[in-house]
C-alpha cells in the first residue's frame, strides 16, 4: 500500500522538520514548505492526500493558500487542516468558510494529537 502524503507547509523551519519527523515515523511521505508560495506549487507536484497550512507565512499567507486551493478543480478535493497560532474565533471562522477540515491551534495540540486527526481524516 502506498504511504499516505502529506504537504506541510509551514514557515518555521524547527517546526515543519520536528512534524515531518513525528509523520514518518508513523509511516507517512513527508513534503516541506517553507512558504505559501512554494507551497502551492509543491501541492501541484505532490497531489498530497492532506496538507497541513500554516497561516501566517511570507508571500503568500495561509488564507491565501486555502483559497487558491478550493479555487483549482484538480486540488479542491485535498482536505486541509490550518495549523497555527491565530486562535481569534474570527480567523478560526475565516478558515473554515474558506474550506479548511479543520482549524488547530497549535499552543493547544501535541504532536500525536495532531498525527491523530490527521489519520481520522485521511480515513474518511
């Protein structure tokens, strides 16, 4: 069986490696970002079954990189779950109405909270 992929697309560099790490160790194929930019063009290359976005990033943000997403017929389809420190309602909305699985603060979730959904949702 092929490994389930997943792009994270995450501008801090210590905290994109420690998850790609965490994933493959649980059998994952692991692609890294570093910003929203590289990351919609590595999301085009890959064709991942989820990415995990960050939101705030240099060149292009989260927001914009979800938007752009459900925009192409070809990527809409990928579930995306915001990974961030923005824990405003208002931008924790803003990210679900743009389409995003999920929304997880990161100060609020470990590691292993995060590989499990990531898991839950790749299931469905």
């Amino acid at each position: 069986m092929e490994k389930p992929k997943i792009v994270i697309i995450e501008d801090d560099t210590f905290l994109g490696e420690m998850y790609v790490t965490k994933f493959e160790l649980e059998g994952f194929e692991m692609h890294l970002a570093p910003n929203g930019e590289d990351g919609l063009k590595l999301v085009n290359k890959v064709r991942p079954d989820l990415i995990l976005l960050d939101i705030i990033m240099p060149k292009k943000n989260g927001f914009e990189v979800l938007e752009e997403l459900k925009k192409d017929p070809k990527l809409r389809d990928i579930p995306v779950i915001l990974l961030t420190n923005l824990g405003q309602k208002e931008d924790i909305d803003k990210g679900l109405e743009l389409g995003a699985a999920d929304y997880l603060i990161k100060a609020h979730f470990v590691p292993s909270e995060v590989i499990q959904k990531v898991k839950d949702l790749i299931k469905r």
